[in-house]
C-alpha cells in the first residue's frame, strides 16, 4: 500500500457517505479511497452513523404496486444496463476510476491545453467538472487560484507547490485561499485526477485566454 501523506477533509468524507457531494468529486472520492486505509476506515465509520440515523427515521409509505412495478421493469429490460468493461491488471487507474476511463494509459485520447499539459475530461453531471491530467517531468502548471474546490488527486509521479509535496495517492484540498503553481517533479510524468465545482483564477493572460477552449 502507498505511503499517502495527504488525505480526504471531513466534511468531503461525510459528503461522500451521505450522497450529497457532485458526481466528479465522488468519483475523485471513490478513486482515492481505494488506495487509502486511513481514508476507507474513517468513511466506513461515518456510513455507521448514516445507518444510526436511517434506523431511527420513521418508515415511509410507498405505492401499492410499487414491488409490482419494479419487477415488471426488470423482465422487460428497463432497468437493464450495459455490463462494465473488464478491469486492466496493474493499471495506474484504480478501480472506481477505470469505469470511467474505459482504457489504460496509452489508450487515451489526450487533448493539448498548453505548456506541454494535456488533459481527458471525463464525463459527469453537470454541477462539477473531473479531468485527467498529464503534466510533463519539470512541467509548472500556470499559476491560478480558485473561485471554488479544486481536488486534485495524484495516480502517478508527484508535483510540489508552495504547500507540499503531492506523490501518488495524495489528494490536494484547494479553495479560494490558495493561490499556487503546482511543478511536476523530475523523472516521470504526473498523472492527476482533477475535480472542480467552479472555473480556475489563472494569472496570466495566455492561460485565461485559453481557459474557455479548455473548459477548465
């Protein structure tokens, strides 16, 4: 197991058990939770308080032909889905991730955002963005802020800023106090999964310019 340094914020765990956080933050979640023990241990405890709380809640009445309705659903193939993809042995993407990506990393179709950056966006709800990332060894991502959350979860290499150093399986918390130009160490690419519920603060004018073609 990885030696993870940086973790998940309460209130992000307790969002994830509750099911109220945006779909591109739970998959950023989910991802990190698989390759974390401190973080899968404290989420299941907060899923044992849900389940406290859900017991003391008074029943609710359904529709009389809801079972009926359910079962006529299934034999007819509605509630039928497509069955997921086989999972990739040894894959930098852990299993929550691999669903959405439907592919390794070779496999991908990276689009170019500037400075040698690529990214994936992958397809979520509306209410928040995830993209992967591919930031070349010794790449500065240009300095931005934030108009809202930014997670920012580490599947290969590392990246330093003026808070830390972020290596594999770290997750990195941004609001709109942090002001940073994240680097990607020397030696191998750093590959990240990035979520955000609201557009980037960059400083320079090229980066702004581009924002709107890059959606991020």
């Amino acid at each position: 197991m990885k030696q993870i340094k940086h973790h998940l914020t309460e209130p992000l765990l307790m969002g994830y058990a509750a099911g109220t956080l945006p779909e591109a933050f739970n998959l950023v979640v989910a991802t990190h939770i698989s390759m974390c023990d401190d973080c899968r241990a404290a989420l299941a405890e907060y899923e044992a308080v849900g389940g406290e709380v859900m017991a003391d809640v008074d029943p609710i009445d359904v529709a009389e032909d809801a079972l009926a309705a359910t079962m006529a659903m299934i034999e007819s193939g509605t509630l039928n889905e497509k069955p997921a993809p086989a999972r990739v042995k040894n894959s930098i993407f852990p299993g929550p991730l691999q669903d959405y990506v439907q592919g390794d990393l070779d496999s991908l179709k990276w689009r170019k955002v500037g400075g040698g950056v690529s990214q994936m966006i992958l397809p979520t709800s509306k209410d928040a963005s995830v993209r992967l990332l591919r930031i070349p060894a010794g790449t500065a991502v240009p300095d931005h802020g934030h108009r809202g959350t930014e997670l920012t979860l580490v599947l290969q290499g590392a990246f330093v800023d003026d808070e830390d150093r972020f290596a594999a399986g770290d997750v990195e918390v941004a609001n709109e106090d942090l002001q940073h130009t994240p680097v990607a160490e020397e030696g191998m690419d750093c590959i990240c999964l990035a979520a955000t519920d609201a557009p980037l603060k960059f400083s320079g004018l090229l980066p702004r310019i581009a924002q709107k073609f890059v959606r991020i």
